[in-house]
C-alpha cells in the first residue's frame, strides 16, 4: 500500500453534491459517474459497510469472501472495470422456507461483486433518496416497518375501505429493460448503466449448473432493494397521480343536522342563564336531551373523497374514504398499469378490499378503523368520541404470537386445548445465564416490533409463556424444579440469574414488557440525510496504510485482512487467535506470510 497514493475525499465529496443536485433538481441527469467507480477510497467505505455483516464470510459461486480483502484486491479490481474486463460471477442460488410453507429463492454473490454493488448503490441511494416519495418505506435509510404502521395510524384516519395490495413475485418478474429505461432517464452514462446490467444478466449456480437470467433482481444481493424501489418508484408516482384527480374536498365541513343541534344547545345555553324557576328546568331538561342526540349525529360531512397510501417493499396499503365502486376502479387501474408498463402482476388472493371496520393484515399487523361512540371528557372539559375513525393497530395474537410459540417448541397444547409452556431441550447445553439470554431476545423481538399496537398488554401472556418455559428449561438442566430454581435465583422480589463480570456480579433476568416498549422507535428519528464519510478515519484504511503486521510486527507493502467470520469461533490456543480476542476484533492485519500460517493453522 505504500507508494501508491490513494485518494481519499474527492468520491465522498462528490456523493454528497450528487445528492445535493438531485435534491434541488428532480428532472436533473447525471452524467459520467464510472469513473468515480475507480477510485480506490469508495471500496474501502464499500468494505467497512459490509465486513461487519455475517454474509461477509458466506462465500458465492467462487468461494470469494471478505477474507484476504486488501489495497491488491481492490486495485485489481479497479483495473479490470478501467479495461472492460470485469464481469460479475453468477450468483450462488439458495433457498430460505416462507411464513406460507413455499421457498424463496436467494442469490449470494461472489464479495469482489459484493464490494462493486455497495460502490454502485452509494451514488444510486445519492441520486434517488431525495426523489422517493414518503409514502415508501423499504429498504430505506432511517424507515422501517415502524414508520410505516406509524404514518398509517396518522394518515389513514377516517378512511372507509382498504385496498391490500400485494405483487406477485415482484422481485422474480422485475423486467429488465424496463429498469434500464427507468435508470437511463437520470443517468446518462452507458458504462455506469453497462455494470448494473451485467450484473442483472450474470446469471445463477444451482446444483452446479449454471441458469441465465431473463428477468428480476436476485434477493440477496447488494443492489437489488434499491433497484426494487426505482422500479416500484412508478407505482408510488402513479398513485399520487391518482390521489391528485380523487381528492375532494367536502362542500361542507358539518353536517346540517349536527349544526342544527349546536345551534339549539347554544340557544338553550343562554335561555338557561336568563330564565328561572319551572322554565329553567324544563330548559336544562331539553338542553341535556339535545347534548345526548348531538353526541349520536354524525358532525362530519362523508360527501369528501380522500385516497392515503403506504408502501413496504412489494406491499402497499391503499385507504379510500369513498364508495367500494371507486376502490374497484382504482384496483384496476393499477392492475392494468403493472401488468401493461412494467411486466408486474397483482395477486389475485392477496389484492382484496375490505371494509374499514374489519381487520385487514399489514406488515404483521392487524389494522383497523375504530367505529367508537365512547365519549371522553378532554382536558379543557369538553366532551369528544376521540376513538370513533382512528386507526388502531393490533397484534395477531392466534396467528403471529401463538405460532411462534408453537413453531419455536415453547408451548404444548393438551388434548383438552390447554396450553403449556414447556422445557426446550435444545437449549440445555447453553450455560444458564445465556439461555435467559436467548428467551430475552426473542422477548424484546416480538414485544419491541408490536410497541404500537392498541392492545400490547396482551404479550403480558405471551411474556409468560416464555417466563415459564425458561423456567423449566433451567430446571431440566439443573434436573430440578421451577419451584426450586425461583427460590435458588430469588433476587428482589424475583428471579434472576447472577453471573461474574469486571465490575463485579450482575444479574440476568426476564425482561418486563415495559422495558421493550420504553425504546425509542424508528419513526422517532429525524428525516433522512446524506451523511458524508472521511476515507481517512476508516479504521480498516487506517489499519491497512499502517502497513504492519498486527501478528509479527514486520513491515510489509502487501498487508491484507485475516477476517474470522465470528468472534466466538476464536480460540485462545492459537496465536493469531489469542491476539484477535485480546484485541476484541474479528479482523487481523496481515503480511502475506502470516496470512498463509493462519490458513494453515486453520486447515489442520
């Protein structure tokens, strides 16, 4: 590495003019980005992104992984995309089982393709971030599914119909040439384009044999979420579309019948603080008569039409306040439009519409519209039905909680039909403080994602569930009792297991479903900015530029990265492995030499 100069903020400087220009100019085209694919600072960003990941170690069709990564690996690669030379290795197809019993196909690609993709989708998150619409929250920087469920609780108020929207295959059917067009209205750089479309056309190794492909973006990949969202970009622009011809607004904002009453309570309001005796009363009587019938007569005009809209990946949820003719016009709409323009067919049995009022399943969740004549009094002492057409987002209990209880063997179920929270063999050999550990993340997994729904005190069931199967799982181990293990571990007022650490004893015990929901949520965060990197305080760059063995000392040139994989697969009998948990990282700068001994070591 030394000798050769490296440049360092040129690339990050430019990614974030690329964002600022696409931000300011939405019909602006970007010309000439390839040859920021060749230098050399952008991989080394690219390598700190991915190297932390476990996939980083799972190797493609060439067995490449992040292991070896070095100034070398990188030039070479820049030499070959500076040549014409580069071409992307067919990615490793593998299959992951869905919720429905199908499998999902999944491509892993060689890292050297791994590392050009993450360079790649830098500048495509630069340049179609800022375009993207709210409504979109898949694979996004700072969006998740929270921000999602969260902009549906605040948008979709008072709506009367959902439309479920599901793509068949979305990411299977992608049409190739018509995600070059899309891409070539912003970037006008045929050798920029060139590296996505070779990497689209590479192809996939299955049972050793090689298959091209004709359409779709491999999951798996580095760069196929945000090509996903550029293609679903249209949809998104459509709808809006749709939305700014279906909007009306109301002729009115309250209904007459519901103005006529508040006309007659105020009317009577002051009859009741100028009169007296019997006229008072039979005035405080009717006044009382026509606040109970106010509070049962509709107050909002429904002559409004109003089209809200949210989108995770390849499903979105429309809301309608409008007749079930217009959800049906609209469904075909875009049916027509996926299926005719961009090659995409809507799911026949997952596309439905469903009336507010019933329940309809998004993004795990159970979502409704509240048909509530519960009054509350506010703060200010007015009377309000503050629940009737709010959104409220409930959890699945049957279908989600109890299935993952059963799926993950931690309940039984009696001929009778009652539940049982059982022992889980397969955690036995774990020591006890790390099976309480194991019951804590799959606690905080399920209660920290369902933080929003309206009936979250129902996991307080759930809770303990698990409460007792860990219970009985430490007892198995100890071959003792529940009863026993609660009285062994009692630790204010509870149970908790201690354990040694450097400070002294700490405590291990079950999380309470207030710890889960007190984090803070995604949807809390600020909106989205581009955040430029420094090269130079990249700690792989700065390790490497040492150029000193971390294992021998020696000073060499061709320094490279020995990457284990996992931490807890090191082993203190080894030398290089004892330097690597002293130093509690997962990566070791190597010279060529000690890079060979490792391997050795490793094979015996």
């Amino acid at each position: 590495m030394k000798g050769r100069r490296i440049l360092m903020n040129p690339t990050s400087e430019i990614l974030e003019r690329v964002n600022k220009s696409s931000s300011e100019h939405h019909d602006g085209v970007f010309t000439r980005l390839f040859r920021y694919l060749l230098r050399e600072d952008i991989y080394f960003a690219a390598y700190q992104k991915l190297y932390a990941n476990s996939g980083a170690m799972t190797p493609g069709s060439d067995n490449d992984t992040a292991d070896g990564f070095s100034a070398e690996y990188v030039h070479e690669l820049i030499e070959e995309l500076r040549s014409g030379k580069y071409k992307p290795k067919p990615v490793r197809r593998e299959y992951i089982k869905k919720q429905n019993g199908k499998m999902r196909p999944l491509g892993i690609p060689s890292f050297r393709d791994k590392l050009l993709q993450e360079a790649v989708r830098m500048f495509l998150e630069a340049i179609y971030e800022p375009l993207f619409y709210d409504q979109s929250h898949g694979f996004r920087p700072e969006r998740s599914c929270h921000t999602a469920l969260d902009q549906i609780k605040t948008n979709f108020r008072s709506v009367k119909w959902f439309i479920e929207g599901d793509i068949k295959g979305c990411f299977d059917n992608i049409d190739h040439a018509v995600l070059i067009k899309t891409l070539e209205v912003k970037i006008k750089d045929s050798r920029f384009i060139n590296i996505i479309r070779a990497f689209l056309k590479a192809g996939y190794v299955e049972d050793f044999q090689y298959h091209t492909t004709i359409s779709g973006t491999p999951q798996g990949g580095i760069i196929s979420p945000i090509l996903a969202n550029i293609y679903l970009h249209e949809l998104d622009r459509k709808v809006m579309k749709l939305k700014e011809k279906f909007d009306k607004q109301s002729t009115r904002h309250q209904t007459p019948e519901y103005l006529h009453l508040a006309k007659r309570r105020q009317t009577l309001q002051k009859k009741i603080d100028r009169v007296k005796g019997e006229e008072r009363e039979l005035a405080i009587k009717e006044y009382k008569a026509v606040c109970n019938q106010k509070l049962k007569t509709p107050a909002r005009m429904s002559d409004d039409k109003k089209l809200v809209y949210c989108r995770y990946a390849d499903d979105f949820l429309i809301g309608i306040s409008g007749s079930r003719e217009d959800c049906e016009e609209i469904k075909e709409i875009l049916r027509e439009f996926l299926s005719t323009q961009y090659h995409l067919e809507l799911s026949a049995e997952k596309t439905k519409i469903t009336h507010s009022a019933e329940r309809v399943r998004f993004l795990g969740y159970d979502v409704a519209v509240r048909r509530s004549q519960k009054i509350k009094k506010k703060a200010n002492g007015v009377k309000q039905r503050t629940l009737n057409n709010s959104v409220e987002l409930t959890v699945p209990l049957e279908d989600k909680i109890m299935q993952f209880l059963f799926k993950n063997d931690i309940i039984e179920q009696k001929p009778n039909g009652e539940i049982w929270a059982v022992c889980v063999p397969r955690l036995r050999h774990l020591s006890e403080v790390d099976i309480v550990n194991r019951y804590n993340a799959q606690i905080r997994g399920i209660c920290n994602y369902y933080c929003l729904a309206a009936n979250y005190d129902k996991l307080n069931y759930f809770r303990y569930l698990m409460e007792y199967s860990c219970l009985k799982t430490l007892a198995s181990k100890s071959n003792s009792t529940t009863r026993k293990i609660i009285q062994k571990y009692r630790h204010d007022g509870k149970w908790a297991i201690p354990h040694e650490v450097k400070g002294g004893i700490k405590y291990a015990k079950l999380v309470s479903l207030a710890d889960c929901k007190a984090g803070k949520l995604m949807s809390d965060k600020d909106p989205w900015q581009y955040k430029s990197f420094d090269p130079k305080k990249l700690s792989q760059y700065v390790r490497l530029s040492a150029g000193v063995c971390e294992l021998c000392g020696d000073n060499s040139d061709s320094c490279c990265i020995y990457h284990a994989g996992k931490m807890k697969n090191l082993k203190s009998t080894t030398e290089w492995g004892k330097k690597m948990l002293h130093m509690r990282r997962k990566t070791l700068i190597v010279c060529p030499k000690c890079f060979k001994k490792i391997h050795r070591e490793q094979n015996k």
